[in-house]
C-alpha cells in the first residue's frame, strides 16, 4: 500500500501547482487546509481547494482557528498552520508534509535573513528539513512563481490570489515587491549560487567551531584567541539554547566577557569568571519545607542517612519544620571561629555568580540559617552522631 502524504495547500497559484503535480504522479493525498477567515477572499480559496479535491475523489481537511489578538499574526498562523500538519501527519501514519515554497521564496528567506543580520542553520530554505520528526518536503524550490502561475494557466488549474500579499505590510512583502519582483530569471539563478556559495562556507566555519568546542576548557582567553570568536560563542549558545544571534549581538558579548561579569540571555546565565566562562539555565528560586525528619531527593538537593562529616547536621524536634531555600542577602551563619556571612564564604571559596545565586541554606523554625552545603553545619547543630546528612546539586 502506497504511503500516505500530507500537501499543505492555500489555494494560491504555487500550492495548487504543487497539488496537482503530486496528484499526476500518483501519489496518495491528504490535503491540508487552514482558512483564518483573515480575509473577504479566504472562503473562495477553500472553495478552489475543496472543487479540486472533489473532482478527483482527493481527502481534504480543512481547519479554522480563531485569532487570540495577543501575538504576532504572522507567527501565530505558522505555528497553527504547521501544529495542524504534524496532528494530520501522525493521524495518518506518514511523515511527509509537502509545502509549496519555491524559488523565490527561497531568495527571499536569504534576503530577510541578511536584512537583520541573522546567523541561521541554512541561508534560504532547504529541500527537506526535519520538524518534530517529520519531513517538510519542499519540491518547486527550482521554480519561479510565475512558472508556478503559467503551469496553473496551461493546465487550467483554478488558483486564488491573497490580496494581503499585495502590499508592504510586511518585511518580507517588502523584500518581495523591491527586490525579488524586479530581477529577472538570469539574476535570480545568480542569487541562488551565491546563496549555495554562503552555505558551503558556513558548513565549514561550523565544522571549525564544533572541532573547537571538543576540546575547549572554557578558558576565555583560549577562545578570544580563536579567528572567529564571535561566531564560536554564538555555535555555542545555539546549540545551548537553541536560538541564533546577529554578529553585532556576539561581539558585544565577547566584549563584556573579557572582565568579571554576569549576563542573562533567553532564560540563561552566562558568566565570566576569573578568566572562564559558565554557562547554566536560569532556575526559580523555591523553597522546600521539610517537617520531619525525613530523607528525600529531588533535583535540587538530597537529604540522606549517611555521608560525609561537612554534609552532616544533627536535627533535633525543635528545629522543625526545616526550610532549605536559596540564599539571601544578610544570611549568616555561627561557626567555631565566628559567624560569618554565607555570601562571603562563597565569594571566598572563588564560587562563581552564577552558583551562588542557587546556593542553598537550611534555616530552622527560629529563622537561623544552621546548614550550608560545602561549609556545614552551625556550632550548636555539630555533633559526632549526626542525623541528617544534605547534599546539593549544581546543574
């Protein structure tokens, strides 16, 4: 039995093109249709698809999702749009969504990302890429649109056109109507080579920074000394957190990470710190109550039977209920020698700003903090039979 595939269709010239090309060879088709009813003209285009699709018994599935007015259009609909896809997809036991981007659309992509100064995976678009474990499958990227359009004419494909397509609205309307639109087909194959060109050199300049990485102990110095630092950091951070950053954005940070300091980017941490770079996810910071004695694990922090003497305290009833919490400004607690800020422990022992921000402390029902891990307990809780031994974990 022939697989089944998915074919994203508008009921625009290039997705009706695409359509009835696959429809000729054979294929077996699902159609996939989103009407946001953004437009006068959005049910005339479900109209085309649907005629279409009865005429030649095709399965069409139309979806109809309503605007929050809370985000962006635009990335409102792909993600819509594409989460649609994926649930007909895995429905239908395939994993082959086809979309009508061509070559145009192509030059496009690579213009809109040069106009911000986008680093990225791939300039342009790629013939197939993996999303969620399904392939996206973009077969008319050697084809113009008004090939796609003269294709529809000749065979006397019914398409609509999306009238919010025509104007500047948006950066990429903008790129299309004073760029795209005046080249012509020769200067348009040049562009393409260009774009082929830029992503050879970007392939081997990942292909460096990935081999740097293999071997990098985090030293700063080692890394200001690369030829590309700023394209390293941001190799680094992409496959961190999963986000590409502009040049401009990168050596900014190379700059500022040559001294001492503390940086927050998308929901992370990053450090230097006397000459190396740290890097974790931002946590939240909580507090835990702990009412009796009792031994747990969590992913913070474990409170066990036995360890060793600087992870044990002895608890006794009056101390509870137990808090283990992040640190505060103004903690302290009373050793052999004296009482001594925890936070001046930590900058002591050369524990980095981004650890000492989660550095737990374990405070009893009197508010005093009695446990901190990695210094131990306060005098009045020592005791050579412990009972409680707390451990922490940095991640």
């Amino acid at each position: 039995m022939q697989k089944k595939i998915i074919v994203a269709c508008s009921g625009g010239p290039d997705s009706m093109a695409l359509l009835d090309k696959l429809y000729k060879q054979g294929h077996t088709i699902i159609v996939a249709h989103v009407n946001y009813h953004k437009r006068d003209t959005a049910n005339r285009d479900e109209k085309i698809v649907r005629d279409y699709c009865q005429k030649r018994s095709i399965e069409v599935e139309v979806q109809e999702p309503t605007f929050d007015n809370k985000s962006n259009f635009q990335s409102w609909a792909r993600k819509v749009r594409y989460d649609f896809f994926f649930e007909l997809a895995a429905k239908n036991d395939t994993d082959q969504i086809y979309v009508a981007h061509h070559l145009d659309d192509h030059l496009e992509t690579y213009l809109f990302q040069k106009s911000r100064n986008m680093l990225c995976d791939h300039y342009g678009l790629k013939s197939e890429n993996i999303m969620k474990d399904m392939k996206i499958i973009r077969p008319l990227l050697h084809e113009t649109k008004a090939q796609l359009i003269e294709y529809c004419d000749q065979n006397n494909i019914e398409y609509g056109i999306d009238e919010s397509n025509l104007g500047n609205d948006y950066t990429r309307n903008k790129i299309r109507h004073s760029q795209i639109e005046k080249m012509s087909l020769l200067e348009k194959l040049r562009l393409n080579e260009e774009i082929q060109k830029e992503n050879i050199k970007l392939k081997d300049k990942r292909e460096k920074a990935a081999s740097f990485l293999k071997g990098w102990d985090r030293s700063i110095d080692t890394l200001l000394k690369q030829e590309d630092a700023w394209f390293i950091l941001e190799y680094y951070l992409h496959l961190e957190i999963g986000n590409h950053y502009s040049k401009k954005h990168m050596k900014s940070l190379i700059e500022q990470l040559q001294s001492n300091c503390l940086l927050e980017i998308d929901g992370y941490y990053l450090e230097s710190y006397e000459g190396m770079l740290y890097f974790k996810k931002i946590k939240e910071n909580k507090s835990y109550t702990v009412s009796y004695l009792e031994y747990i694990t969590n992913d913070s922090f474990s409170l066990l039977k036995t360890g060793k003497v600087i992870e044990s305290i002895y608890v006794s009833e009056k101390d509870f209920p137990l808090v283990i919490r992040s640190v505060k400004p103004g903690d302290q607690i009373k050793l052999r020698y004296g009482t001594k800020k925890v936070s001046r422990f930590l900058i002591d022992r050369k524990i980095p700003k981004i650890y000492r921000k989660e550095w737990l402390v374990m405070e009893n029902s009197a508010k005093k903090v009695i446990f901190v891990p990695g210094i131990g307990c306060d005098v009045e809780h020592f005791s050579i039979k412990p009972n409680l031994f707390m451990v922490q974990y940095l991640t």
